[in-house]
C-alpha cells in the first residue's frame, strides 16, 4: 500500500513546517501497519555535528512526535530514509535528491548488509553466553543473541524491523528464509506471554530507562498492547527494548544487577535448557550467513 502524505495530520505537517531544517516523515508511519500507539518519528537534517541537538518526544495536537536529529551524508541513513515522505526540504533540495538516489537495489543492498551484521551480533552475544559463569547472565545473553538473529533475519528477508511490529514481520518471512525462527522465538520465551510476566518486565524495563528521553513512548506503547490483547506482540516488545539496553552495559552492571536483568527480559535459569537452545540456535544463524 502506497503510503499518502494527505494521511499525516495537519498539526504535524505544520509543526515540521516551523523546523528550521529539512525534515522527512520515516519509520512505520509512512506505511499500512502503523498502530494507534505509534508514534510520528521525524527525521531532522542539521548542517553539522555542531549544530545536532538531541532527540526528543514531544506531543502536537495529542499525537507523539519523536525528533531523530542526523548529520552526516545522506547515503549513512538509507535504510532509516527508504520510504521516507518529505515535510521540508532546504534550498538544495537534498531529501528530494536522496529520495531518487535511494533505489530499490541500493537499499536492498545496504539492509542485506545490516542483516548480516546483526547475525553476527549474534554469534558474538552468544560466545559472551559461554564464556560467563553467571547463569541470570548467560540466560541474559542467549536472549540478546535471539532477538539480533530475528532482527537479522528480517533485514535479510527485505524488511526493515520495526519494534512493536516484529511478530508480524516474521509471519511475513518466507519459509525458505525462516529457518531458525522456532528456536529463536523458543530461546525469546513468546509462549511466556503473560500479563504478570509483561508488568514484571515493563517494570524493570522502567527502571532500565529512568533517564531516557523516549520512556514515556515506551510505556504508553505497552499500554496500548494490553488494551488489544496483543500479549505475545507486547512480551516480546518490551524484551527487545531491554536487550537493546542491556547490551550496551558494563559486564559488571549485569552481575549486580542480575535481578533487574532477569525480570526485565523474563529469564530463568535452566542452564541445560539454554545450552540446547544455544546450539540451535548457532546453526541457525551459520545457516543464515550461508556458511
């Protein structure tokens, strides 16, 4: 479905307009599958790494607004841009011209090559699963490990992951492409999906994200999950939001705080269970990589 610039709310397109830099419309807005709890991401362009300011979420006209400041050249954001509607363009018209350079090839290209990095990320969480002597923690790291192989494994199949959209998103897999995703899913826990175990979680996750400007976007998206009944969709949500910060913390960090790791990935620690897992799921990314 061709996404239409006349579906984005005049509120919005008015404040992008008053943005003194160029501006695009990005992520799941511009397309079909966007839900009610989405919220709208604007990408904004500064001349320079001087001028960036830092991200942000603010509200216009009782709708989310994330502003995603970039610098750089054009060609480091194509993934993030393809499909991108434009608010404002600058004098240059650099995102109309971006726009033409981002052909299909080139973008294919460029995910296929995320996709395999983030296999690769994989096969790194995994090796740090074995070399731990901490079970919370190796369970911590074979969770990583799986929610890097189904982003992997979408990036592979053409698709940029969309975070509150995943599970639809390897439904979509073909199946010649969705080996491993049994065990990656088995490894996440999608059959521990339930409220108790999401309010645990979302709990610890809170915690995890006290400081970050984009915890309130977290929350309500949780929220609006629940309110659907989307549990499965919300467990593994909120699961991915902690893997992503926990893979950027101190080793020592996972040790102190093996209880808040637990509870916000919903980890148990059957060490026999996980190795098993681990092997699967080792194959399945060598697969994935083709070797």
């Amino acid at each position: 479905m061709t996404f239409l610039s006349e579906s984005i709310p005049t509120a919005i397109k008015a404040f992008a307009d008053e943005i003194t830099h160029p501006v695009a419309l990005i992520g799941c807005r511009t397309s079909s599958i966007s839900l009610d709890c989405c919220e709208y991401d604007l990408a904004i362009f500064e001349l320079s790494q001087e001028d960036k300011q830092d991200n942000q979420v603010v509200e216009v006209n009782k709708q989310s607004v994330e502003l995603i400041h970039l610098t750089g050249s054009i060609k480091d954001h194509i993934i993030d841009l393809a499909n991108m509607v434009i608010l404002k363009d600058n004098a240059k018209l650099i995102l109309s011209s971006a726009a033409r350079d981002i052909i299909s090839k080139k973008y294919t290209k460029m995910l296929a090559a995320s996709g395999k990095k983030s296999l690769i990320s994989s096969l790194f969480c995994q090796q740090k699963m074995r070399r731990t002597q901490h079970p919370i923690v190796a369970a911590m790291w074979l969770k990583i490990a799986a929610y890097e192989f189904i982003d992997g494994l979408i990036a592979l199949s053409g698709n940029r992951p969309m975070p509150v959209h995943i599970l639809e998103q390897v439904r979509q897999i073909d199946s010649k492409r969705a080996e491993g995703v049994e065990v990656a899913l088995e490894c996440i826990g999608a059959e521990r999906a339930t409220r108790p175990a999401i309010s645990r979680s979302m709990e610890a996750v809170k915690e995890l994200k006290l400081k970050d400007y984009d915890k309130g976007l977290f929350l309500s998206k949780i929220s609006h999950l629940l309110e659907r009944r989307m549990l499965a969709d919300c467990y593994y949500y909120a699961g991915r939001v902690a893997s992503k910060n926990l893979v950027g913390r101190t080793e020592s960090f996972h040790s102190k705080y093996s209880k808040l790791v637990q509870l916000a990935l919903d980890l148990s620690s059957d060490s026999q269970s996980h190795e098993k897992m681990q092997k699967r799921l080792f194959r399945a990314v060598k697969i994935g990589l083709g070797r």
